[in-house]
C-alpha cells in the first residue's frame, strides 16, 4: 500500500496517437487553431454501454479487487469494510498472494460460502502479480482496488460509482485518504474537486504521479484493459499503485480527483512506502524502475515521443482550469520534447490562449505579467 511522485520531438501532422479503439465521431474535440486536423477524443463507454444515453444511464457493475500478503490481523475488517458499502459491489476478488500468516484459512473460514465473494490463492509473486490476477478473474465494468490493510468508508462506492455513470468522459478517479492506526489526519493533496484531463504526455514526458495509494483508486475497466496485465512482477512487489497511476495516464485515462476521504489508510510502521520519504537509496531504484515501466507501457500501448509531443496543446486544452503552475509544466515540456522552433512557437500559443480562456480566469496586472513571461519558452 503505497504513495507518490520526470523523464525524457514533432513531425508530420497527420499523425494521431494509438490510445485505443476508434471512437464515434461524435465524440470528437475541436483542435487549437492551427491543428484543426488533430483531435483528442474522451472515451468509450464501458462495451455494450454504448448506446446508454443521459435519460437511460447505464447500470455498472462493480469488481473490489483486494490484495493481501501476511496481513491476516487486518483482513478481515477490509473485506468486510467492502461488504458493509451503502450500494454493494457485485463482486469482491480478494488475491492472497502466498501469505503464510494464516490469512487463507481465515478468508475460507469466514467468506468461503458468501455469495459475492471469489478468493485466489497463489504462490507469492507480489503486489503487481496480485493486480493481474485479481483483474484477469473480475467482470466488473469499474473496479475498485483495496490493500487488505485499508477500510472503505461505508458510502465510497454510493460516492463514486454514480459519477462514472453520470460523467462517462472520466476513466480514473482517486479521492483523498483519512489516515488512522499510528497517525490520524487526512491528505488531501488537492484543494478541491479537480478534473485534471488527460495527462498522457505529462506521465510521458515529467512520469508526474498523478493519484493517490492503491486503496484510494477507482477505474473503468476498458482502461485498464489497455494495459493491464502487466510485466515486470519482480518491480512491483510492493508499490504497484505506481503502475496503476502510470499506466492510466500513459493509456488517455481521463483524471478525476475526489477530495472526500472515503478510505481509511491505515499507518502501521510496516507500510511498504508510507512515512519512508524519498531517500536517495529508495528513489534511485524507484527512478528505475518507472524507466522500465514506462518502457513496457510504452511498448505495449505502440506509444512514441514524436506521437505524444503532438499532443501536449491538445492535452492541455482538456483541463477545465488550470493552473499557472500547469502552463508552465507544459511550456517546459514543449519546450524538451524536441519539436521544430516554429511547432513549438504555436503550441506553447495554444497553451497561453487556453489559459487565458479558461472560466472565471480574472487577468489582473501579475497574472499578465506571468503569462507575458511563457513567451520566452518559445524564443
């Protein structure tokens, strides 16, 4: 159970990136000027949800995917955390991952005839290795994932699942966690409600971590589809949210933060990550580690840098409100991702007009001055 959060050009524009299968041309957005012939689509409704309309939402059905090693004293208070929510999930998938604690007893003897419970039990191959499996063997169309350690708040899938049907253009959405156990207190990284757009080339170009901890994360199936099962297991023995955080935004997974803390993180002093900060005899291998990630993905999904830096203005133009900070971000990556003086003049162009459009954006003298200066990005 585990949180966090850089790394590495543009040619013939007729290019469009491989995110996934067609979509329906309805569905397509208006490119800067400049592009008109480029589009960035939102995606699919979950298959056979298609033809669902706003009057006639679609029913999802819901996977909790749990992965437990050796965490048989807190199991069973996360597994019935997930049989306790306000609006059931139709299935709950929970992967013991070879503990030799007693936790497969355990789950046999307590869950082993509930109907909406599926366990697995394998050899140990990690926490990596647990998502594939739990993913392989579920049928939901959004599925939550739960380190068996966390306890979701009775009324997270009642919070979440209704936005996933209401708001079909979110593929990803994490919400804030309320630690208890050791430390109590919430993290809420963000100040508010935030749709973040896409975030393909900002995974690509910064690997930004855009997310929170494993238990915190809800997704639509057709995105995880795309890139899911993953390689690598020796990786992610531990900290594998990093590759469902990684993974979402590299395969056009559409971010939605949720503020609400609507899982109770639990602080033991045996988390894998939590409160062992970024030292340089930690991060140095992590750093590598999403190389290799980011590698596979990028293999798996036929994703190139000359595709993905034709994307970055449309990219940008799919945050509703961004930030100062997040025009900058973005100058800068036109700026790395070796694109032709005169390209990269007209994206950083888009950027500084999206900004300066964005709703309930007031320009007062600093604000200007701010924006005046993304111009020496593009000298």
């Amino acid at each position: 159970m585990d949180v966090t959060g850089a790394a590495p050009a543009i040619g013939p524009s007729s290019l469009r990136l491989p995110l996934a299968p067609p979509m329906p041309p309805a569905a397509s957005r208006r490119a800067p000027s400049g592009a008109a012939h480029l589009r960035l689509d939102p995606p699919q409704l979950p298959v056979g949800q298609e033809h669902q309309t706003a009057g006639s939402l679609p029913r999802l059905r819901t996977s909790c995917l749990v992965n437990n090693y050796n965490y048989a004293r807190f199991l069973g208070e996360a597994v019935d955390g997930a049989l306790a929510q306000t609006m059931p999930f139709d299935e709950v998938i929970v992967v013991d991952d070879g503990s030799t604690d007693g936790s497969v007893d355990l789950l046999r003897r307590r869950y082993g005839d509930h109907p909406r419970i599926r366990i697995i039990s394998k050899r140990n191959g990690g926490q990596l290795s647990s998502f594939n499996e739990g993913f392989l063997a579920s049928s939901g169309d959004v599925l939550f994932f739960l380190d068996s350690d966390d306890v979701y708040q009775p009324d997270y899938v009642a919070t979440v699942l209704p936005i996933f049907v209401q708001q079909p253009q979110y593929d990803f959405i994490f919400c804030a966690p309320q630690l208890f156990g050791n430390e109590e207190g919430t993290d809420t990284r963000y100040p508010a409600d935030t749709d973040f757009g896409y975030t393909m080339a900002l995974t690509y170009f910064e690997m930004h971590w855009l997310g929170s901890p494993t238990s915190c994360i809800a997704a639509r199936r057709g995105l995880l589809e795309r890139f899911l099962p993953l390689p690598n297991l020796e990786d992610w023995r531990t900290r594998a949210d990093d590759c469902l955080v990684f993974g979402a935004g590299l395969a056009g997974g559409r971010k939605f933060f949720l503020r609400q803390c609507l899982v109770r993180y639990r602080v033991h002093g045996e988390n894998a990550f939590y409160g062992r900060g970024l030292a340089a005899k930690y991060d140095f291998p992590r750093q590598m580690r999403l190389q290799r990630l980011r590698g596979a993905l990028c293999e798996k999904l036929g994703l190139t840098t000359d595709a993905i830096a034709r994307q970055i203005a449309l990219e940008y133009q799919t945050i509703p409100a961004p930030s100062w900070k997040q025009l900058r971000q973005y100058s800068a990556m036109a700026c790395r991702a070796g694109l032709r003086p005169m390209a990269r003049r007209q994206i950083i162009a888009d950027l500084r007009t999206h900004h300066r459009r964005s709703p309930e954006r007031f320009m007062g003298w600093g604000d200007r001055l701010r924006l005046w200066a993304t111009r020496f990005y593009s000298s």
